[in-house]
C-alpha cells in the first residue's frame, strides 16, 4: 500500500540552526501539507503546496519557513532559524486532488535545544 | 471559519465495552469530516471520512460514525473495545471553500482498562 514517507524520524537541532525536514509524497498525489504538533497540544495547519507553489498557509508559517519540491518526488520543510518553540512533531501529507482524504506520514520529531 | 471540538480529553473503558468520542464541528455547509488515530510515537491514520451521502460510515478496525447535521456531530463508535484501540483519536473537518487545509479538534485520549 503506498505511503507517505518523512525522513529523519527524529532531529535533535541547536537553536539558530537550519534545519531541513524531508517527505517523499504518495506517487500519483498532486496536493502537499506540512501541519505540526507540539506536545500536548492539536494538530496545526502549517502549509499546502500545489502545482510548484503555495497555495495555503496558516499564521504559524512566517519567514522562518520554507517549502519547497526539489525533485519529482521530495517534499521538504525548512526552518532557516531555530526557536525552543520550533520543537513539535511534523507530518507531510499528500492527497489526490483538491477535495480528497490527506494521508499523513509518520511524522518527523524535531526538538530544538 | 471552521472548527472542530472534542469535548471530552480523556475517556477510560473497560475492553469489551461499548465506546463513543465526541465530536462537533463548525461549519455553514455540510463539511468534510474525517476521524484519525494516533498511536503512541506514530503518525495519523485515517479510520474513515463523510463526504457525501449515507450519514452512517464504516471505517478501519470495527469503527463508525454518524454525521448529524442537525447536531453538527460527527461522533465516533465502537461496538467492543480491545486494548489495542488505546490511542488518541482526532477528529478534522475539512477542505473546505475556505481552503484545502484540514482543522483538527485538541484529540480524545482513550484509554483501555482490562
């Protein structure tokens, strides 16, 4: 069954360091998500990608953030500057098309110290 | 724009009991709805979605819901309860005309006494 894949499953970063998450999408899916969640707290919309640009983006993914589809099939979150609160678990989700169930992938540990 | 809450935080059950997680949303139109579970350190898992049509869904694992417009509930069942169900379930609403994004409620943590 395909998946959505993250790599690294966990990132211990320094704060102030670029860090940059990976997610390989299902194969034949066109939208793409970034959403975190910090211990304890809901799962929050980060940003949706299509055709090559942003088309959503919450109040959470200011200047510090970037994504961006390198390849036919990466997906990658960057965070040019790490804060504490930059700690959280992140998932990459992928769906079909526009109005169709995400499938999130495993999810990326980041903890900034 | 939309939102979605999850009145009770933590629900404890007997295995072999009955189980029902709460959920309304908050939406103008008949939304998306969707229910995920999360295990300890995995991801999201999608156990079943309403798009459309027979308000009563079959999901993954022995799971349903019920979408009630006329409550804006889409409250999640369970038949019987085995320990493996211990895990936090969310529910998410959406996409919607406001976006592609889905909104999540803060998540029921359910736990299963044997």
């Amino acid at each position: 069954e395909p998946e959505v894949t993250q790599t690294p499953s966990h990132q211990v970063t320094q704060m102030g360091q670029e860090v940059i998450l990976r997610c390989v999408p299902i194969s034949n899916h066109l939208y793409f998500y970034w959403y975190r969640q910090i211990l304890g707290q809901k799962v929050e919309f980060l940003v949706s990608f299509y055709n090559n640009e942003i088309s959503e983006k919450s109040e959470i993914f200011d200047d510090q953030f970037s994504v961006e589809r390198p390849d036919g099939s990466n997906f990658t979150l960057k965070i040019r500057s790490t804060k504490l609160e930059d700690s959280a678990m992140y998932f990459c989700a992928s769906s079909e098309l526009e109005n169709t169930e995400a499938f999130f992938g495993q999810g990326t540990r980041l903890t900034v110290v | 724009a939309q939102s979605v809450t999850q009145p009770d935080i933590h629900i404890t059950v007997s295995e072999g009991a009955s189980l029902e997680l709460r959920c309304n949303y908050s939406y103008g139109a008949t939304p998306y709805l969707f229910w995920y579970v999360q295990s300890p350190g995995q991801g999201l898992q999608l156990l079943l979605k309403y798009f459309s049509g027979d308000t009563l869904v079959q999901g993954i694992k022995g799971f349903e819901a019920e979408f009630k417009r006329s409550q804006s509930s889409f409250n999640l069942r369970k038949p019987s309860v085995h320990w493996s169900d211990a895990a936090e379930y969310f529910c998410a609403v959406g996409p919607t005309e406001y976006g592609n994004k889905l909104v999540f409620g803060a998540g029921t943590i359910l736990r299963v006494k044997s």
